[in-house]
C-alpha cells in the first residue's frame, strides 16, 4: 500500500507531540509525500458565549487559532521533514472533526497518540483516540507514551 497523506492530530500536551519521531520515521520510510499537523480548538460552551457575546466569542476564537497556528508551526519547523507538511486548525468537536478530515481530505493513514493512565488503566484510551480509532476509515497508529521515553 502506497500512502500519500499522514494526518497527525496534536492538542498541544506532550502526550501528543511525543508520536513525532514516529511521524518523521513513517513518513520518511514510507515516502509519504504529505503530512497534515492538525489540531481542534473545542467550541465555547453556551455559558461562556452569553458571557462574551457573539463578537467576544469571534474575537476568543481568533487569538485561539491563531496561538494554535503558531504552534503547529513550531511543530512543523521542529520535524524537518522533506514531504510537505501543512498545518490545519478547526472549531468544534475532535473527534468529529478529525473523521471528517479523514472522510473528506483523502487521509490514508492516521499517527496519534495513546496516552498512559497508569497500571490500574493500562487499556484506557481517551474517548476521541477511541472514536478515531473505532471509526476512521484509515488506518490509525497509536503510539503508547512509553514508546515515547515517558
């Protein structure tokens, strides 16, 4: 099987940025041409909106992607990659977006990470890993985060 496009999602905790040694070894394996470092900002929740109004939600909203942006750019710098890696910010719900970029992007092949809870939760998997990984039509590679030195 030839893949062509990696996405990668990231929520910007170390958990997350550790499957990057693995992106970059995948990828460069592999010869995948396109990797897509992609993040969700979760939308505010009904309180928070009638707090700040529709303009305060906008405006909270910007900064949000844009902070976002500028991480996933630093992420991008540090990989050095020689496909091309693009950066992608979406706001709603994680794993509802993240299936619909694999549906609708010709994604064929998914690296995240699977984070650690410790011996008593050693099948534990968060809830967005989980729907990913039951429901995407790409394959999806879980990093363990003791495959990350932690």
């Amino acid at each position: 099987m030839k893949y062509r496009k990696m996405l990668v999602p990231l929520d910007t905790t170390r958990f997350a940025e550790c499957v990057m040694d693995h992106v970059k070894e995948i990828a460069t394996t592999r010869a995948i041409p396109e990797v897509v470092l992609y993040s969700v900002i979760e939308p505010v929740s009904e309180a928070v909106n009638a707090y700040l109004g529709d303009d305060g939600v906008r405006e909270s909203q910007k900064r949000a992607r844009a902070a976002m942006l500028e991480y996933l750019d630093h992420v991008k710098k540090d990989l050095a990659l020689s496909s091309t890696v693009t950066t992608v910010v979406e706001i709603g719900k994680p794993a509802e977006k993240i299936l619909d970029y694999i549906a609708n992007k010709d994604v064929d092949i998914v690296v995240m990470a699977k984070h650690s809870r410790g011996d008593a939760s050693r099948l534990f998997v968060g809830s967005v890993t989980d729907r990913v990984l039951r429901e995407s039509a790409a394959p999806v590679f879980l990093i363990p985060s003791p495959a990350c030195g932690t």
